[in-house]
C-alpha cells in the first residue's frame, strides 16, 4: 500500500480513510502526505486538471489516474520533489509510455499561473480553489463574513498545526490545588531546559501555550503522560468558564465524550459536584472512562444514551451543558477531510439534531437554571440563528463575560450572553458559545 493507493481509496469513498488512524498504521511520512493532500483537494485537482487539458490529444494520459497526477502536483509544487523521486515513490508499475506522459505533465506544472488559471472564475470560485474549502462553505459565510476575513480564517486554520500554538490545560485533580502556582512554573521550566517554550495565557491561568509544532514532544513527557496537562483548546475552555459549576450542583453533559470538558466541570467545580454525562457513542465513551480515570476524576456518572431522549429526570438539573454535534466547520486545523463534507445537506443534518437537542436540554433544565450551548462551528445556522429560534418568554440571557467575543451581527444586533473565537483573531479553533438561564416561575 502506497500514497496513492490511499488516495484512490480516499477519492473512491472518503470515509474509508481515518486520518487519526494513518500514523499509527503506515507511519509519519504517510499520514504527512495524505492529510495535507486531503486538505488541498480541491486546489490540487484544479491544477492537475487545467494541466492535463495540454496532454489531452496524448491517449496514455488517460492510462494514468487522477491520483498519480494530483499526488505528483502536490509533490511539485508543496515538496520541489525531483521527478525520478516522485515515480519511486508512486511504485505503481507504470509502463514507459506512462512515465513519459507523466514526465511531460511534471514539466508542464512548471508553466501553471494561477493570475491566468482564475481569470475567467467568479469570486466564490477564486476563494474556494485559492483557499481549498467546497464554494458552499463561502456562500454559507458570506452573510455574516466579508470575503476577506473568511479567506483570513480559513489560512489560519490550515497553517495553525505548522504555525500556530496549541493550549495545554492543568488537571488540578493530578495536584494539590495549593500547588497550582508551584507546578505551573515547574513545567514550564522543564519544557524550557528541553528547548520548548511554554508560557501562561493571558485571560486564563489555567490554560499553558506552546507551539503546535512543539505538541509530539509535548505528548512524550511525563507530565502529559502521568496526566497533570492536557490538551484542550482556550475556545473548547471557555465554554466551561460559561458554565460556571460550583460545588453541590447537579450538573448534566448531554453529549460529553470524550470526556475532556466533563473533567473540567469536575475540576471548576472542585470534584464536589454531581455530574451526569452520557454520549450515544459507545467507542468515544470507553475513551471517556479512560481519561476520566486517568485524571483521577471521581464525580461523574456514566450513560449511553440518545441525548434527544435521555433517561433523566424532567427540571432536575442545576445546570446543562450541550456541546452539541456539528459539522466541525471551525476545526479544520486537525480534521481536514471534514472540508469536503461540507454541504447544504450535511449542515441541515446537523441543524436538525441540534434543535431536537436543545429542545431535550432546557426540558432537563430546572427554573432559575443554565444552558450552555456550543458548537465547533463558523456557521450562524448552528449558533446565532438556533439561538434564535428558541428565543420566547420562558428564557433569559446572561450578561457575557468581558473576555467573551462577540458573535455574530445579526440584524444588525448582538444576541446577548452569546460569543465566537475564531482562528484567525484568537489563535483558537471556530467556535460559538452561548449562555442561557431559564426563567423562574411567577
């Protein structure tokens, strides 16, 4: 098995490749390759395809598959890859009068000018071949976004796991809290003796910042391995600062695997709380009791179950978080196949199951209690505009804290206690959050 036979697999059906999975089972160079190809699809295509019109009266041009020519476009122009280099690697038995034809598209990629490639192209289709995101994606945008900061978004979640910054989180279940301080300068002490730079952020102490080039070496300390940082994201974060558990609380996460802001509800709320969390996913929840108990979090009880119909207790919760899920239109940084799932279709999938679920979370909710709302999203349909609909006179809205970015205009107004990180401006994944209190009875 080689690249490219991945990547017909991938073109074929893309669900057949997991990209968490090709590390660990074909290795570093191989998960390198295919993930940056999968997250300039539709760029390398475009150009493979307008160079391939010059070789189209050459009948073994069409011996070869769109793969072989895409995979060598993207070892052209991203790798200055040599041609003899490129062939050993594709070992794809190709004949001679097929590495001809290959050799003479190699050649020809050296003429490619984007200026007169997209001279007859509208705007959309500039910034989405440009940007390699599906054209859906920016119409979707476009009411909320100008061309500019979309464009500014998207680069920085491709370029963010090169260089960008990842947030490492302090377990305080794995220390003593009096230690905190303490343990925080030790580590990054540590991780500078080892020539990685470690640094506080800013708004959030809890929260530790270092390159994500840096995160491979990061994940091989003992610190990491004995738990006492992990990785969570500072937009992921805040919505738990949202939440704001105290102790004696009775809390639900309704969608909580794998865990990683169940544990921090555990941890803000000093492991005093009652949790109750579930997810439908039997995999993701094994993963969670793992963690969970990897981080020596104690006050959570565990569920399987539908979060459209949990087995819970009508107006019995304190407090209710719905990380909900989405189509991940905020996280291309790490899952960079999810660009080419984004459709109309695949979005109202999504908008449905949200509005089911938050249906099912305010019943859980008691008078006087909170909502917290998430999504990993840069669309309004799976944050401002849900928020939205379940506006009425049973709800309330609470003020935003000040570290809290503004959301979205919409109608030329913010909805109040609702708030987005986005890429390019905070350093973090897309992500809307909102905060909603339901009314006490008269």
């Amino acid at each position: 098995m080689n690249v490219v036979d991945l990547l017909r697999r991938w073109f074929i059906n893309s669900n057949a490749i997991n990209l968490s999975t090709i590390y660990s089972e074909y290795g570093l160079s191989y998960h390198h390759y295919i993930t940056e190809i999968i997250r300039y699809w539709n760029k390398l295509q475009f150009i493979a395809k307008k160079t391939l019109r010059s070789l189209s009266k050459d009948s073994n041009a069409e011996n070869i598959s769109l793969e072989v020519y895409i995979y060598t476009t993207y070892r052209f122009f991203w790798e200055e890859a040599q041609f003899e280099t490129i062939v050993n690697e594709i070992n794809d038995s190709l004949r001679i009068p097929e590495k001809k034809i290959l050799f003479k598209f190699y050649e020809k990629l050296s003429t490619f000018k984007w200026e007169i490639a997209l001279q007859k192209k509208t705007q959309v289709d500039k910034l989405s071949i440009e940007c390699a995101v599906p054209s859906f994606m920016i119409k979707t945008l476009l009411p909320v976004l100008d061309y500019s900061s979309i464009k500014q978004n998207i680069i920085a979640m491709d370029t963010r796991s090169r260089k960008g910054i990842t947030y490492l989180r302090i377990n305080n279940f794995t220390i003593p809290a009096e230690s905190l301080s303490e343990i925080q300068s030790e580590i990054i002490e540590y991780f500078s003796r080892i020539g990685i730079k470690v640094k506080s952020d800013n708004t959030f102490p809890n929260l530790l910042l270092a390159k994500a080039l840096d995160k491979r070496r990061i994940v091989k300390s003992d610190y990491y391995q004995k738990n006492v940082i992990t990785f969570q994201d500072k937009a992921s974060y805040s919505s738990i600062l949202l939440l704001d558990p105290k102790p004696n609380e009775l809390i639900c996460d309704l969608c909580a695997a794998p865990g990683i802001k169940t544990s921090l509800i555990a941890q803000q709320s000093k492991g005093k709380s009652t949790i109750i969390a579930g997810d439908f996913h039997q995999k993701r929840l094994h993963k969670m009791v793992n963690f969970l108990n990897r981080s020596k979090v104690k006050n959570v009880d565990i569920s399987q179950w539908d979060g459209i119909y949990p087995p819970l207790v009508k107006e019995s919760f304190d407090k209710v978080l719905l990380d909900a899920p989405c189509t991940g239109s905020g996280t291309f940084t790490s899952n960079p196949e999810l660009k080419w799932k984004q459709t109309k279709k695949f979005l109202d999938r999504n908008v449905l199951l949200q509005e089911k679920l938050l249906k099912s979370a305010f019943i859980l909710i008691k008078p006087g209690g909170t909502l917290v709302y998430s999504t990993c999203s840069l669309y309004p349909e799976e944050g401002e505009y849900q928020i939205q609909k379940i506006l009425n006179n049973q709800l309330k809205f609470n003020k935003e804290p000040s570290w809290l970015p503004p959301s979205y205009l919409i109608n030329d107004s913010s909805i109040k206690g609702t708030g987005r990180f986005f890429p390019a401006l905070h350093n973090t994944i897309g992500f809307f959050a909102a905060k909603i209190a339901k009314r006490k009875s008269e």
